[in-house]
C-alpha cells in the first residue's frame, strides 16, 4: 500500500493535509489558468507570457525578504498570513479584465506563493527533528503530486465543459483551498520567531554565503528537469518524432504519479550531506542516461517503438528526478543557519525561478534546434551540474562547521527557531 501521508507525528501530518489542500486547488488553477487569462479575461497569449514572466521574477526577488519575516516574526502566523494573500490573488483573478490588474493579481500570487514555500520550509525546521526532515519532506512532495493529479482532473471537467461559468468555479475552488490550507496552518503548533537577529550573523545576508549562493545556482542547472518534462519533450515529441502529441500528456501523468507512489522510497536513504550529494551524483547519471534514451525515439523506427522508447526515458526521468530532489532538500536545510531557514530556503526557491525563465529558451534551441546532439549536451550538463552541486557542499562544510558555535547559541537564547518543537509564543 502506498502511504502519503507521513507517520512523523500530528505535526508533520497537519503540514502534509495543508500541502494537500492547497494543491488541489493549484492542479486545477494550472490546468485550466492559461485558458481562462485568454477566453475570459480576454489576453493574448503574448501578454500571458510576459505578466507570468514578471510575476514570478517578482515573486522570486521577494521570496528572500519574506522568508526572513517568518525566521523573525514566526513561520506559523506568516504562513497563515502568505496562505490567505494568496486565496485573495486568486479571487482578485475573477474580476481582473485587463493587463493592468491581471499583472498585479499575479505579481501578488507569486510573491504569496514564494514566500509561503520560504516560510512552510521554516515551519517544518521547527517542528520536525533534523533526522526526520527529509523523510517527512518525500512525504510532502507525494501528497503535492496527488492533489496536483486529483486537481488536474477537476480542471479537466471545466476544460470540458469550457464555460465561463466552469472557469470561474476552477479559480473559486482554488481561493477557497488557500483558505482551508491557512485553517489547517494554523492549528500547527507555535514555532518562536527570532525577533531582531544580534551577533555575528546579524548582517550577514544570504546573498554574502558564497557557497550557498553557489549551490543555489549549480542547482539552477539540475531543476531544467523541470521546464523539460513540461515544454522540452512536448516540443521534441511533436517537431522531432513520429509519436502522437498526447504521448506528453501521458508522460506527465506518468511522472505525477509516479513521484506520489515512490519519493519516500527514493528518500529513505538521504539522511547526511554525504548520502545527499551521493543521491545527487547519481541522478545527474540516471538523467543522462534518460536523455541519451529520449535521443534515439527521434529515429526512424515503427510509432509503437518511438512511443516505447519515450516511457524508458520518462521512466529514468522520474528516478533522477527523486533523487535529486531528495539529495537537495538535505543540502539546502543542512547548510542554512539555525533559525535562518526561511530566509535560506526562500532564496534556494529562487533557483526553480531560474531554471523556468531560461529552461524554455535553453531547451527549445538544444532540443528542437540540434536534436541528438543537443540531447547528449544536455545530459552532460545534469551530469557536470550533480558533479559540481558535491565539490560545493565540501567547501560549504567547513565553512558551516565555524559558524556550528554561534549557531548553537542562538538557539539557546531563543533566537533560533529549533529542531524539537514549539517554543514559546509566536511574534506573527
């Protein structure tokens, strides 16, 4: 039997329902949000693109400064709070008529959006040991990609029924799901924020942590995973094979469920810096091997083949993909400073923001453009980029072990937010 929900504790279970909550909505609003912003509010498909592109180099400019505000003023309530602005930036969605007012709607999603992840990550460093982080973590992704499956269905009814009336009640149901998810947030327990940061790390920002700035970008690399299941190989299966265009579709819902019924499994073995950057190692070797696979389906071969051959490569894209998203998971929390995860993590998000602007662009010429060679390229790229990710994370070692003293007493005077539990009563 499959199990998504993690057995860690009420706590860690309440954070998987909140996931579950608000991606249902999500699966819906993404199956459904490009055709609604051009039959209802009438955009062309121009001007969709660039308020995206906007909205979401917005939300990533601001992912850093939020996810501070819940290191200091608590993540619970700042999560509560990110949760309902972004329920509000999908109701201000259905009045939006316009460029003006569908581009701050979604400059307001995305920064709701960004700092929710930077601050959720903070609450889960709370109330979770470090030992069970990354288990609970697979736990979460699972039930993400199962309401993002359940909620792509309920987009698919209203894609079908492809009425005003269907539309709206796709972004009503999402508003509503960000609701619930800040009811559940909410009856979390309280995670004591750091208030004014004193000491040595006072002022020193992310943005000064070389290495991690470092991880952060090489990771960049690894996350074009991401824009190449859903652009890249839509775009090779359609301008480079002789496979039918829904074999996409179907790769995808592959991949969904595949990530809810096996990252745990792919998880448990994570649980050093050391296991990770192993985990890592190998994905960026089961990622080439996938693109070295998807390379020869845009040979000449029977339909039925090509097809075939498409599923091995999305099979090996999925077991990459889970240790990857394993291995980086530990290595972004374990080299954050004690009671600076939000900030931290609010600027590792950032590196998925980079990979889906330049992801597009990078994998149309590589794919569509050079074909096989671009292909293998790009498989060298995942394998140059989990190579890298390692050397790293060993500079940042010793780096992170200076500052372990400080860090530890932070936590003692109550600055940090903790490994164990609540701890007092939350500034938000």
């Amino acid at each position: 039997m499959i199990r998504i929900l993690p057995p860690a504790g009420p706590a860690a279970r309440r954070l998987a329902l909140a996931q579950l909550v608000s991606s249902l909505g999500d699966g819906a609003f993404y199956t459904t949000s490009a055709l609604y912003f051009s039959h209802v509010v009438g955009l062309s498909p121009a001007r969709i693109g660039l308020g995206l592109t906007l909205a979401w180099a917005f939300g990533a400019a601001v992912g850093v400064p939020l996810g501070r505000l819940a290191d200091r003023r608590g993540p619970r309530g700042t999560a509560v709070l990110l949760a309902l602005a972004a329920g509000a930036a999908i109701g201000a969605f259905l009045v939006a008529r316009s460029f003006g007012p569908f581009l701050v709607a979604a400059c307001c999603y995305a920064a709701a959006v960004s700092g929710l992840a930077a601050a959720r990550q903070a609450l889960l460093a709370g109330l979770v040991t470090k030992q069970e982080r990354t288990a609970v973590l697979a736990h979460l992704q699972s039930t993400l990609n199962a309401g993002l499956a359940l909620g792509a269905g309920a987009g698919g009814l209203a894609l079908y029924a492809g009425s005003r009336g269907a539309y709206l009640a796709v972004f009503a149901m999402d508003a509503v799901s960000f609701a619930v998810c800040a009811v559940v947030l909410a009856r979390l327990p309280v995670v004591r924020g750091a208030g004014t940061m004193a000491g040595p790390a006072a002022g020193r920002g992310v943005l000064r942590d070389r290495p991690y700035v470092l991880i952060t970008l090489v990771n960049a690399v690894m996350l074009l995973r991401m824009p190449l299941l859903g652009l890249g190989i839509p775009l090779w299966i359609s301008e480079r094979t002789e496979a039918p265009e829904w074999v996409a579709s179907a790769l995808f819902v592959v991949n969904t469920l595949g990530v809810a019924a096996f990252q745990v499994r792919a998880a448990r073995g994570v649980h050093s810096l050391g296991t990770a950057t192993r985990a890592v190692r190998r994905s960026g070797l089961i990622m080439f091997a996938s693109c070295a696979v998807m390379a020869l389906s845009g040979a000449a071969l029977p339909v039925w083949v090509v097809v075939a051959v498409l599923g091995a490569g999305a099979v090996l894209h999925l077991a990459g993909e889970m240790l990857h998203s394993a291995g980086s998971w530990q290595i972004s929390f374990d080299l954050a400073p004690a009671g600076r995860t939000g900030e931290y993590q609010g600027f590792f998000g950032t590196g998925l923001t980079v990979a889906r602007t330049a992801g597009p662009l990078v994998l149309s010429v590589l794919l569509v453009g050079w074909g096989v060679s671009g292909w293998l390229l790009l498989g060298g790229l995942f394998v140059a980029a989990s190579l890298g990710l390692g050397l790293v994370v060993r500079w940042a070692e010793p780096a992170a072990a200076l500052v372990e003293e400080p860090r530890l007493a932070d936590c003692q005077q109550g600055v940090g937010a903790g490994q164990g539990g609540p701890q007092g009563p939350q500034a938000a």
